[in-house]
C-alpha cells in the first residue's frame, strides 16, 4: 500500500507537470507611452482586451486599432493639449485573471478611462470594477446582446434591434418565410433570438424551430436533418466556433442552399468567413456595422482600413464582429467628448459622451443616442460570394439601437 | 534531534509568514494589497486540497465544486434576498461546502466497496465538471455570463469593501482555519489518518472505521473551500461558470503539489509562491510569460517533487513531525514511519 501510494503520487506529479504552463493564471501587460517628452501629464486609456487565449485574434484586432488611434491623435497635439497614454493589458479570455488585471489599470495605474471587454461574460466580469468600485468610465465596444444599462457603461457596438430590425424583412424576401433559429446555449443567442423571433413573426416570417446546444458541440447532422425534412427556408445561425464550421459543411453537404435556402450570421465578418471553404458558405448573409467591402463607397472607411493594412500587415483584420470597430467609434467618441468637456473627469465627460457624434468612422457616421448610452450607426448586409463580401442593402442613415 | 528540527523549521516559517502578512499592508499601494487579499483566499482553497490530498490521501480534483458553489450561493443572498452581512453570508458559504462535500463524501467513499484513488479522483473531477456545466445553462444563476456586480460584504452599518478592512478579514479568516487544520492534524484524528494514507487495510482491522474518518475530513475540507468562495465572490464582485470547474481544480492541485503535500504550510507557500512570480513574469515578459511558468513549475516538480516545502522538511520526515509530535520522543515511532514512507 505504501509503496503503490508513493508510486502514484511521483507519476501522478510527473503527469501532471506540464498542465502547469497550460493553466497559469494571469497575464501580460504592456504600456504604450506618448511620442514626446515635453508634457508631464498625459492622459491614460487602459484597454483591457483578450490578447492571449481563444479569441486572441479579436482582442490583438482591438489593441492594434487603439495603438493606431492613439498615435493618430497624439501626432494632431493630443487631446486637450495633453498627449494619450495608452496602458493595455491582457483579459486573456479567463474571467478571473481579467479581473485582477483590470484592477492594475483602476488601482495601479489610475486611467481616466478603459475600454474593452469583448465577450458579455467578460463585460460582466469587469464592469464593476471599473464602474461601481472604480468610479471610472467604461465603454464596451462589441455587438451584443443589448440590455447593458449601467450608467457609465456606453456600448458602441451593434444591438440585436441594429442588426436584424432591417436584416429579416431582407431575408424574408431574399430567402423565404420559414426560419431555423440554431444556437449556442449562452446569453447571447437567447437574447438576440428572442428579439428575431419579434421580428420575424411581425414581418409575416414564422420560425420553424429554435435550439440550443452545447457550446463545443461539433455534431450537427440532427439539426441539418431537420432543417432539411421541414423545409426550412433561412437558417438564422447563432452556433459560434469551433461547432459553426462543422454545422455549416453539413448543411452544405446535405443540400441546403442548391435547394434555395438562405444561410445567414449576424457576427460573420471576414475573419470567420475562412473557417469553411468558400463553397461551403456561398450566399451566407450577415448584417453588420462594417465590412471591408464598404471601403469601395465609403471614403473615411477606406483611408482608416488602408492605414491599418499599412501599420499591421499580416492575419489580424480589422473586421466589426471582432470588436474592433466598436473600439475605433468608442475612441473618437470619447475625445470628441474630452474635446467638449475641457476635462477628463468622468461625469463631464459622460455628460458630453452622451451626445456626442462622429462625422467618419469605419461604415460612416456615428452618434450616441441621448440618455441611452448606446450608438447610432449605419448598418450593411453583405452576401459571400467567393471568399469574400458582397453588399447587397445599406441602411438609410443611422440605425437606432433601440436600448435602455 | 533532526525530527524536533523539523517541526521547529516549520513553526518558525508559519511565524514568520504570519507576520510578513500582518505588516505587509504598510508597505505596499493599495493595489497591491488587494493581490495579496486574493492571493490569501486562494491559499485557504489550497489549504483544504492539502488537507484531503496530503494528510487522509484522498485524491479530490474537485475542490473548485465547493469554492463555486459557495460563491453563487452567496452571490445568490446577495442579489436575490439583499444578504450581504458577514454574520449571514460567510456561515452560508461554510455550510453550504460542508453540506455539498459531505454529500460527494457520501456518494464517492461511505459504499459498500472502498473506493480506489482513481475513483474518488475521476468521481470529484466529473462532480466539478457537472456543476460548471449546469451553471452554464441554468438562466437564474446567469448561464455563461455569471453573475456580476455583487454589492459589498457589510458588517452591521460598516461596508467591508477590497482593501484594508477586506485584507484583514481575509487573513483572520486564513490564520483562524490554519490554526484549526493544525490542530485536527496533529490530533489523534491526524494520526489515524496518516495511519489510513500510508495503510489503509491495517488501519481496518485495527478496527477504525476508515471510510468515516475519510469522510469526516471531506467535508471539513469542503467547509473550508466554501469559506474560500464565499470570500472570494465578495472580494470580485461577481461569481462564473470557471469558480465550479475543472480548470480552476487543477490549478488548486498545482498550487499545493508546488508548495509541498502534507505540511498545510506549503500549500500556502506554493499558492503565494506561483501568484508572485507569475505577477512579475507579467509584467516582465508579456507575450512568454505563462511558458515561463510553466518550465519553472515542471522544474520544481521533477527535481523537488515533495515541492518547495521538501527544503524545510525531507518527505520522510513530516509524517512522524506532524502526526506524533505529541506523543513523547520519536525514538519508538522512527522506524515504522521511516519504513512507511
């Protein structure tokens, strides 16, 4: 017995050994100071944002787009006189070290500011400190779920009212009445679908079934089955990676779109549309705030998405359903209400916050809607058409986010 | 003579710990004491592992199901029902692990048949799992997203906020459940559990009940981890899915394997041992840091397998040390353990 307990322990020990790397806790940080020297007192912006863990792509997207804004400004003199420190730090996907890291920005550092956050769960983890326990501003950049109404908290990213009050009547006519609803069983798909499912039924749509499954569920042939039997015409998918890739090939496998039907995602932007090969998504329709394509219409897009290619070559794009134009709307807000303020303090500067406006931004104008904290912003379907977007309806003017 | 040592080596690094965390605050921001805050809770979670695992040699990779499951139920009182008072939420948090633990303890070790290690070890991990699982998809308690902003711990009209008021709470919690783990171990429950670990089979036809015993420190150990959630949640703000899982059992597993099994002092140096340097390594090297780590555990763990702690007090020794050092001179008991160990 001794010699068996002291065996299992050793090996259990040597087994074990190399999750340790895997599993620490904690993160990086980084600090990007002002160009010059002269001024004493710069102002600080923390972004806390997933660098590292499974959606890092998103967050090293957030974290480039500030780094470019931030260097924008200070080259113009700053804001207010006073040049941007930028303190970024790691949410590494995991509640829990976002927590203790958010904390260095608000208790260490002291920054006038953070922006950040890209999934709900991490929202939620952070908010309170920064906000109650902080006493600091908060803007959360991604599309979500909507219902964030905390104040201090502003959303510059798309709602569920945004992204389907002008996208289902399209699919309506652009693929037919009878809607699948199949979901990730989290927040987000419940929230947004209960909103579609209004839509839907008001625009003379019905929905065929809505399901939930497993986050890491990569099985679908039921599911694509059913589809299929019942004579689905528009799938409204909310299921998320890894399980969206499998479940669009399936779909695609089983004859979905030769026999008409309409694939759509609302967060499918050109970072996601690689995960299958082209074929496999053809005609997927997706209703966001931006894609590359509007470059093509769009004056200021081009010129903001031409300087990013140009500083960050290589895999990270900036695309809408990574966050990463919620973070450039949510930065110029925010100097267009620094600017307005005269301060950095934040109740004068969510008071100019709450109304203040953009005139360029990536997909065009932006403003904040009175006493909603959440943003106007023009809206675009798009269509993928061999590997890449099509736009095929644009909103007329700004899109209201009908929150709070 | 070199056992009184030992037992002298580990009291002096209790002290000395005791009193490093005692004046800390007086020299650090307040940032940094709201880290070393959570760095005492999370010792008191890997205090409880150190208790089941290094002491009666039950294999639970489960700890984080009590640490979670406190969490929620206190963020629970909080939302729902207005409870924040410390006299009300704290008591909940223990019994609640008690309770939880007891009921796992029931199910993985009072049988018909002893469990086996595997059994206990795989039957706590798939428990942990469960939970992070059902909390992920139940709507009350907030599915993946947890639930946040939970307003702040009171005692009577006081608010007893992240800082001072909750770093010395924190530490008068940890050095009171140290004091009493001390005490159980070094009782003669202590022994007959070091008995049950290093021979099970002679321990029942001495005639204990083995399984009992086992079971009673089960749920102690869970009582602890649940007081460790409970503070933990009032000390975030806000509890999630990862408080219940797997990820968060293991990392309780390696901060007490680094620290050093079986002394309950390690398990708190390993847990301010990895926190520390992987607070520097990231500030250091933000991109390389967590493979930082990681070689220095698995260095630590190939080459020092009894942990940090084997420094202080050789493998061999801490049994005899810790468990019969109330008993008179070590002479009669040298051997046995020597061959046991």
């Amino acid at each position: 017995m001794s010699e068996t307990s002291h065996v299992t322990r050793r090996r259990f020990l040597q087994s074990t050994a190399w999750m340790s790397g895997a599993i620490a806790p904690g993160a990086g940080s980084w600090v990007v100071p002002p160009a010059w020297g002269q001024s004493g007192n710069p102002i600080k912006v923390g972004i806390a944002t997933d660098l590292t863990g499974a959606i890092g792509y998103a967050g090293n997207a957030n974290a480039n787009i500030a780094k470019l804004l931030t260097k924008e400004i200070n080259a113009k003199g700053g804001v207010i006189g006073r040049p941007i420190e930028l303190l970024i730090e790691d949410t590494a996907s995991n509640e829990s070290t976002a927590v203790a890291n958010v904390r260095k920005l608000i208790q260490r550092d002291k920054v006038d500011v953070v922006f950040g956050g890209i999934t709900s769960s991490m929202r939620n983890a952070i908010k309170d400190v920064i906000v109650t326990r902080g006493k600091t501003l908060y803007i959360y950049p991604q599309l979500y779920e909507g219902k964030e109404c905390t104040p201090y908290i502003f959303c510059t990213g798309p709602t569920p009212a945004q992204q389907c009050d002008e996208f289902i009547p399209w699919l309506i006519k652009n693929g037919g009445k009878r809607f699948a609803l199949p979901s990730a069983n989290y927040v987000w798909p419940h929230v947004l679908n209960q909103y579609a499912r209004k839509v839907i039924e008001s625009s003379g749509g019905e929905v065929i079934f809505e399901e939930y499954y497993p986050l890491d569920q990569v099985e679908y042939s039921a599911t694509v089955n059913k589809i299929m039997t019942n004579k689905v015409d528009v799938v409204f998918n909310t299921v998320i990676p890894p399980g969206v890739g499998p479940f669009f090939k399936q779909l695609y496998e089983a004859g979905f779109q030769k026999r008409g039907g309409r694939l759509s995602c609302v967060y499918y932007d050109e970072n996601t549309l690689n995960i299958n090969a082209p074929h496999e998504i053809e005609g997927l329709a997706s209703c966001l705030d931006y894609f590359k394509v509007v470059t093509k219409e769009d004056a200021p897009s081009g010129r903001i998405q031409a300087e990013y290619d140009k500083q960050f070559p290589g895999n990270i794009a900036f695309a809408a359903g990574s966050a990463a134009t919620g973070m450039y709307r949510g930065l110029k807000l925010w100097e267009a209400a620094v600017n307005e303020a005269k301060s950095v303090n934040r109740d004068p500067v969510a008071k100019a916050l709450d109304h203040a406006k953009i005139s360029e931004g990536p997909g065009g104008p932006a403003e904040m809607v009175p006493g909603k904290r959440h943003c106007k912003m023009r809206m675009y379907t798009a269509v993928a058409k061999g590997g890449t977007y099509e736009l095929v309806a644009r909103s007329k003017g700004l899109v209201d986010p009908k929150e709070c | 003579m070199l056992k009184a040592s030992a037992a002298t080596r580990v009291a002096v690094l209790e002290l000395a710990l005791l009193v490093v965390f005692a004046v800390l605050p007086a020299a650090l921001q307040e940032f940094r004491v709201v880290f070393v805050t959570r760095v005492m809770i999370l010792a008191l979670l890997a205090l409880s592992f150190d208790l089941v695992w290094g002491f009666a040699g039950i294999m639970s990779f489960g700890q984080a199901l009590f640490f979670g499951a406190a969490g929620y139920t206190v963020a629970l009182l909080a939302r729902d029902a207005g409870i924040t008072s410390i006299f009300v939420v704290l008591p909940a948090a223990l019994g609640v692990g008690l309770v939880l633990a007891f009921v796992v303890a029931a199910f993985l070790l009072l049988g018909r048949h002893p469990p086996s290690l595997t059994f206990v070890a795989l039957g706590t991990l798939t428990g942990s799992y469960a939970a992070d699982r059902l909390a992920r998809g139940w709507y009350y308690l907030g599915g993946q997203n947890g639930i946040p902003s939970i307003p702040p711990m009171t005692a009577g009209p006081l608010q007893i906020t992240e800082g001072l008021a909750y770093y010395y709470l924190a530490l008068a919690v940890l050095v009171a459940t140290y004091a009493a783990c001390r005490f159980l171990v070094r009782s003669q429950l202590g022994l007959a559990l070091a008995g049950v670990r290093i021979n099970e089979a002679r321990m029942a036809f001495f005639g204990y009940r083995v399984q009992s015993l086992k079971a009673i420190v089960f749920s102690v150990a869970g009582a602890i981890g649940g007081l460790a959630g409970g503070l933990y949640a009032f000390h975030e703000g806000f509890v999630w899915p990862n408080m219940l899982g797997v990820i968060l059992s293991t990392q309780i597993v390696l901060y007490a394997l680094f620290g050093g099994v079986g002394t309950l002092i390690g398990a708190v140096v390993g847990v301010v041992a990895i926190e520390i340097v992987s607070f520097v390594l990231a500030d250091a090297y933000p991109t390389i840091w967590p493979i930082i780590l990681g070689l220095l555990l698995l260095l630590v763990i190939l080459f020092r397998p009894g942990g940090l702690i084997s420094v202080l007090v050789p493998r061999r020794e801490r049994i005899a040390v810790l468990g019969l050092a109330r008993l008179g001179p070590p002479s009669a008991q040298a051997e046995a353990v020597d061959g046991a160990a």
